[in-house]
C-alpha cells in the first residue's frame, strides 16, 4: 500500500525541533518525500491519511525486552504448559507491536523460532533482534538453582528462559558459537550479579576479561556483537577491557568508568528504568524472594544517578525497558524515566536513532527520513510535551511496519 501522511506535525527524531504541517509519502515500503502540504502530492492510488493535530514520528525500539519471560519465578514458568506458553509469548509479541515499537532487541530468552514465525506471517511482531540463550558463569547470574540444588534447572525448550553456564575462555567461547548456532544475531553474558539470581550481589564481578573477550571472539567472528549484564565499575570495566559494545543497566556507574567508556567509542549505555521502578514496588512472594526485592531496591537507588553521569559525559545511551512478566506492557514507561534526566527530546531520541545505532540498523530505521524503511507511528498528542504517553498504547493511533500498517486508525 502507498500511503501519503498529509497535515502532519512530525517529529523526525534526527534532533530538530516537530515541524508542522507536513506531508510524508510511503511508496513500496520506503519513504519517499518529505516536504510540506504546498509540495509535490503523492502517488494517484496512494491512501490519504490526515494527521491534523497529530504527532508522526519513527517507530521505537526498544534494545532490552524479554518477551519470554512470563513470570518471575522461572521454575513456576516452566511448569507452564507448552501450548499455553507459545500463545502467551505471541501475544507479548503482538502487544509490543501495538505499543509502536516497530524493532526491539530481545536480551536474552527468546528462541529463534518466535522470530522466523513473524517471518512466515504466523505473528504480527516488530523486527526482533535475538540474543537467544544467556551465557553465565557458575553461581551467576542466569544460574537460578537454589544453593540446595545439586541438579539441573527445569526448562522447556524454545518456550522459556535458558541459561548456559560456562566457565572459563573456552568453554564460554563454546557456549556463544553455540546461541550463535541457535540463530541469534547477538550475544548477551552475565558479567555482574543480579537481582533475579538467588547466589550473587548485583556489584559482584563475574567472568573475568579473557572469558569475556571470547565471547567478543567469537561474535566478532561472525560480524555480530555482545551485549553484557553488568551494574558495578568493576564488571563494566572488565566488559569494556574484553571489547564488549552494549553496557546494559549500568545502575552504579562512576566517572572513572564512564571516562573510560567515552575513550572506548563504540560503546552504549542501555539503562533499563522502568523495571525497577515498577519491581520496588513489589513485596516478596510467588517467587520473588526477600532477597530479590532488596536487591531491586537497591538497583534503583543508583539508577537516575548513573544516567545522568552518563549524559554529562556524553556517553552513547540508548533505551531499554526490560520489564518482565505481567509488567511486559510498560515499555513505553522507560521513556519517561529517562525523560526526568535526559529531557524529553532526548530520551525519545534514544529510543529512536540511538537505539537504531545501537542496534546497526540506523540506515534503515530510527528516523523519518528519505530513503528509510516506513516504520512509523502516530501518536495522538505531543509527546515532548509528555513523554508519558508512550506508556498507554492507546496514545498510539497507527503503527506502520514496512509500509504495512498494522495498526490504523479508528
């Protein structure tokens, strides 16, 4: 379908201010013009959609979803029927395309097969960039055995969250060639503890530079990239040693680390707000323990503080949501947390053309500019002036995919 956006107020996410009154032409699932009302008019049997009073932006990614993990207690998820679980994981495939995010990087959990059934026109999804299985130390985080347990954890596979523990450069090296095998575009490691994990602190420091840099052999071998779990200096510093290029949470920063990410260059921060904010909340119970809460807790403490020594330094952030189980259709959310730091141009710019950066796709996506993929949203208020919005998918009135649209207007 040709489609012609007349009247619209875009915003373009490449840091100039919304322009008004403006007509985007969408031919053959690229976008082919963009000029105003008074410029050249779109294709005869183009669809006309009026956006007066209307805010036209890119389609947002989100860099850190993981849309398998139903529940936060992964041995009640696994008791899960198998039917019950697919159906559930297509439909957060679904309602995260609903919310306007046209891509998302899935951090870890999703199987391959989720994403060749968007593919084969089984799911209506967003493009999903996989990580796959995540990769842990023994004692790590992504270990969830109990410290009583002398056995495996229970798993189903392709439907929940699997670990694969590996210790030491080769077997960790072994282990990424593996997920890789699986179909995953990326990477994702454990390098600090974690709040989920029943036998670590989230400043503890696992996988040491050599485990970690073979991963990025490994993933390097096949043009590709490891995004690394990791709060405290020391664990972001070893990450950046071993070339590690997408820092997610980073919720203890500091400045001697954030300098050294800046010398690094290709390196992002990816902050994940929103689930802490919404976890604090929480108290202990279906399988979230004591400990776990107190560790949420203390995640949050660090985390506004963290983005905003990462924006003075000018350090590459992008955005994440990482919410889990019935709190998967908050993902917009994040923008606003990092909107109360950041300032609303700038957090929607993360979720946008950084993200896109982030994730190598900037050629195509994360802007609304000629020659891009049409993934595009609609939104039905300003959103600079609340970035809230992007937390109610009911603000969002169109999402375009492709050129398909997906989601119309009523």
């Amino acid at each position: 379908m040709n489609v012609v956006f007349e009247h619209a107020t875009l915003l373009d996410c490449t840091g100039r201010d919304p322009q008004a009154g403006m007509r985007v032409v969408v031919e053959d699932g690229l976008i082919r013009r963009i000029g105003t009302a008074s410029g050249p008019a779109g294709p005869r049997e183009a669809r006309v959609i009026d956006c007066q009073g209307r805010t036209l932006m890119p389609g947002l990614l989100d860099a850190h979803v993981h849309l398998a993990l139903l529940d936060l207690d992964p041995a009640a998820e696994a008791a899960i029927p198998p039917a019950v679980l697919a159906l559930r994981i297509k439909n957060e495939i679904e309602a995260t395309l609903e919310a306007g995010f046209t891509t998302v990087r899935d951090a870890g959990g999703l199987d391959w097969g989720f994403k060749e059934a968007i593919r084969l026109g089984l799911i209506r999804g967003p493009r999903i960039f996989i990580s796959g299985a995540f990769i842990s130390q023994t004692g790590g985080h992504g270990d969830h055995r109990a410290r009583t347990s002398r056995g495996s954890f229970p798993e189903v596979p392709g439907l929940t969250s699997e670990s694969i523990l590996a210790d030491g450069a080769d077997q960790v090296r072994r282990a990424a060639r593996e997920v890789l095998r699986r179909g995953a575009d990326q990477v994702k490691v454990m390098a600090s503890g974690g709040a989920a994990s029943p036998s670590d602190e989230l400043d503890h420091v696992q996988f040491s530079v050599d485990e970690l840099a073979a991963a990025v052999d490994a993933a390097g071998a096949v043009g590709t990239y490891v995004l690394a779990h990791a709060y405290g200096p020391r664990a972001i510093q070893n990450s950046i040693k071993a070339g590690v290029r997408s820092i997610e949470h980073g919720n203890f920063l500091d400045e001697a680390t954030a300098d050294q990410m800046l010398a690094a260059g290709d390196v992002f921060l990816v902050p994940t707000i929103i689930t802490y904010e919404l976890l604090s909340a929480r108290e202990a119970g279906d399988g979230w323990t004591p400990d776990m809460v107190r560790k949420i807790r203390q995640g949050l403490t660090g985390a506004y503080d963290s983005l905003g020594l990462a924006y003075e330094k000018g350090l590459r952030i992008g955005s994440g949501s990482d919410v889990l189980a019935e709190m998967q259709g908050n993902k917009g959310k994040e923008i606003a947390c990092q909107a109360r730091v950041m300032g609303a141009m700038q957090a929607i710019i993360a979720a946008t053309r950084t993200n896109a950066a982030l994730m190598r796709v900037e050629k195509e996506a994360g802007t609304v500019e000629a020659g891009k993929r049409a993934d595009l949203i609609v939104l039905d208020t300003d959103p600079l002036q609340d970035p809230a919005i992007f937390g109610d998918p009911k603000h969002v009135r169109l999402v375009m995919l492709g050129g398909d649209l997906v989601k119309d207007l009523d």
